[in-house]
C-alpha cells in the first residue's frame, strides 16, 4: 500500500511537473480574450479560449509593459508557461508576452448585431421611455439566488418603502438563460402591475454575462411596454442590454436607487416648498396689506361718511349763517315796525280822540268833516270814551277866517 499524501503535496508535486516540462514552457497559445480585468496591483486576470475550450491566464505587472492593451474579444497570440495555482488546484497559463492576432468570432459577432440593432434604431434615445417618478410597483426580473436580488430589494424598501416588488426569478447564466430572461419580461409585460422592470444580474466574466448580448434578450427589452432598467455587472461592463434599455445603470444597486426616489428626499424637497410657500404667502400677506392700508386711506377720503359729515358741518355753517341774517333782518324790521307802528299809533283816531277831541259822524257813520256839510237831524259824537246821539238844532254857520 502506497504511503498517503496531503492535498498540498499534491498540487506542489503537479506544479513542479507542469513548470519543468518542457513541452509546456514558451509556447504560443492562440485564443480569443474574455473576461478580461486589471488590478491596482498591474497584474491582468483574464481567459482565453477557442470554439471548444478556455484557460484561465494571468498577466504579471512586470511584463505589462511588453504588451499590449487588451480588450474582451481580442484574438491574441501569448508567449509563455503552464503552471498551477497551488492553493485553489487551479491550472493557469502564465504570460510573458502577448500581441493582437486578429479579431475573435464572438466579438466580430456582436458588433455586427449591435450594427444591425442600432440601423433598426432599437439605440435611439427618441424611442426610450421615461422612468416614473413614483412607481407603485417595481418589476424585477433577475436571479433568485446571489447577491442582486437582494441588494436591489434591499435597496428599494429603504429609500421607497411604500413601492411593491414583484420579482421573477430566472436563470442569469448558460445556454437556457435568454429565453428565461425573455419570457420573464412577457410575463411583466401581460401581468402590466409593474410600473417599471429592473432586468439585470450582478457581475462576472463576459461569457457569464453573455445572455444580456443576445438578440432575443435585446429585442425584448426593446418591445417592453414597461419601461426597462438595465442593471448588469460592474460599471465598466456595458452589454446589448444596456443599450436597448430606456435606462442603463452600472450595478443592481445604482439600478434599484434610479427606480425609486428616496422618501427622505421627498420629504426634504416637501419641506423645502412648505417653506417656500410660507414664506411667498407671508410676502403676498405683507404686500396686500400695504396695499389695503393705501386704499384704505384712498377710501377715507373718498368716503360717503366722511363727505356727508363734510356736507353737515357745511350745512350746519349755512344754517347758522341763515340763522344770523334772518335775526338780522327780523330785527331790523321789528326795529321798523315799531317805528312804524308808534307813527301809526301817533296817527290813530283814538288817540287824537283822548288829546280832548270829538268826531261828529252821520247816521252811516261816515265823518262830518266840514262845516260846510249839512248836519242831519242827529248826529253821532264820538269821544275817546265813548259815543252819543245828540239832535242838532238851529244850525247857524260861523265862518273862520283861513
């Protein structure tokens, strides 16, 4: 029975085998990159893989410069060694130097679908739906295991508590993913509660990813009546999805905050107008008041009060004035009239009569006032006290010298 030996003698003894073969160092591998990311550190993680297979490489700070600037979809010709990452038990292919060999299938491809979508204008922003504001349902059409699912609803119930979520789960990844994906935007799109449709995964390689650069899952995204948020991989991931979308964003996360406002700044928007509004109705309050104060003054003087008081107090000026000159004039004539009436009284019969003179007057009563009149039989005299019938007798005329 042969000894036993621990995993990690194991990897050290396969590592030390590939490394010191010599069929497997400096070689030229051909391959199409994918998944291609560079670290802080300088080093590049990325794969390269043909029609049938793929080799995780890694890309060291201190050959960098002898290479060139790699992208998804690069055909590349790489100089270097197999090796194995002891820790993980992990083969890998360890470059020294790489250069471009042409332009991989996959990539060629997908720009020629983007081409044909973008010519059919599935890309123009005229065609893009705009996001609701207040959406009462947020459709989210993704995984239902990993970590996107989950910061999506994570992120939606504390900014807009009072949305609902309603998810489809589908499958993200492999040859059955875009049709999942595609019958799971139909069936948002039939069900119609949703008022937006976040479709999206988190990140990973290219191939991971892949399902979002179909023609299917794009055209679906396009024909959504809802309108769609795509949130797929990192920020410097952008697919067909992204594209045809009504709105991009970089991760699952940022998607979820582009959906649905945050109630907190709703509130402060809300109180910020409550104020605005406060202080414009002050402003309007102060400014009707002044200008109730103007026309109140205008009024006063415009006032039928206050003319009529004018008018009385003129009235009153006029009657007094009346007043004076009637008793003026009233005085001056009682002044006249006693003039008058005590030349009258000086003028009276009676009063004559009292000074000791009598009238001598007919049976008529008219005045004797000649002695050239003929005296009836009788004769009435008159006296200041009084009156008599006398009978004249012998009339006998005594003339008086004028």
């Amino acid at each position: 029975m042969r000894q036993s030996i621990t995993v990690s003698e194991l990897n050290a003894y396969v590592k030390d085998s590939l490394e010191n073969n010599p069929m497997l160092k400096g070689i030229i591998l051909v391959g199409e990159v994918s998944g291609f990311k560079k670290y802080p550190s300088g080093h590049s993680y990325f794969v390269l893989k043909d029609e049938n297979a793929s080799i995780n490489a890694v890309l060291f700070a201190q050959y960098s410069s002898r290479s060139q600037n790699l992208s998804n979809g690069m055909l590349v010709e790489a100089l270097g060694s197999v090796s194995l990452y002891s820790k993980e038990g992990r083969y890998q292919f360890i470059v020294r130097q790489i250069r471009p060999a042409g332009i991989g299938s996959l990539y060629i491809a997908l720009e020629q679908l983007k081409k044909k979508l973008s010519d059919e204008g599935l890309f123009s922003s005229e065609r893009k739906k705009s996001i609701p504001r207040f959406p009462k349902c947020v459709g989210i059409v993704t995984s239902g295991k990993g970590a996107a699912v989950r910061d999506i609803i994570t992120v939606c119930k504390r900014r807009f508590p009072s949305s609902d979520l309603l998810v489809r789960t589908v499958m993200v990844q492999g040859t059955q993913a875009a049709p999942d994906i595609v019958q799971g935007i139909k069936e948002m799109n039939e069900y119609g509660r949703a008022d937006v449709l976040i479709v999206g995964r988190g990140g990973g390689s290219q191939e991971d990813l892949w399902a979002f650069n179909t023609e299917s899952v794009a055209r679906a995204i396009a024909g959504s009546r809802i309108p769609v948020i795509s949130a797929v991989g990192h920020e410097t991931d952008t697919l067909l999805s992204d594209y045809v979308a009504d709105l991009r964003a970089p991760t699952p996360s940022a998607a979820a905050e582009l959906a649905v406002p945050d109630y907190k700044d709703i509130e402060k928007d809300i109180m910020t107008q409550v104020r605005r509004m406060s202080s414009l109705i002050q402003k309007r309050i102060q400014d009707s008041s002044a200008i109730v104060t103007v026309l109140r003054s205008a009024l006063s003087g415009l006032s039928p009060k206050k003319r009529i008081d004018n008018e009385r107090l003129q009235l009153h000026s006029l009657f007094l004035k009346m007043q004076n000159e009637v008793s003026s004039v009233v005085v001056s004539k009682e002044h006249r009239l006693e003039v008058v009436f005590e030349r009258l009284k000086a003028l009276n019969p009676s009063a004559v009569l009292s000074r000791g003179y009598t009238l001598l007057m007919n049976e008529d009563n008219s005045i004797i006032k000649t002695s050239k009149h003929e005296l009836p039989e009788t004769v009435k005299v008159l006296w200041s006290d009084g009156s008599r019938i006398i009978s004249v007798g012998e009339q006998k005329r005594e003339e008086t010298e004028e």
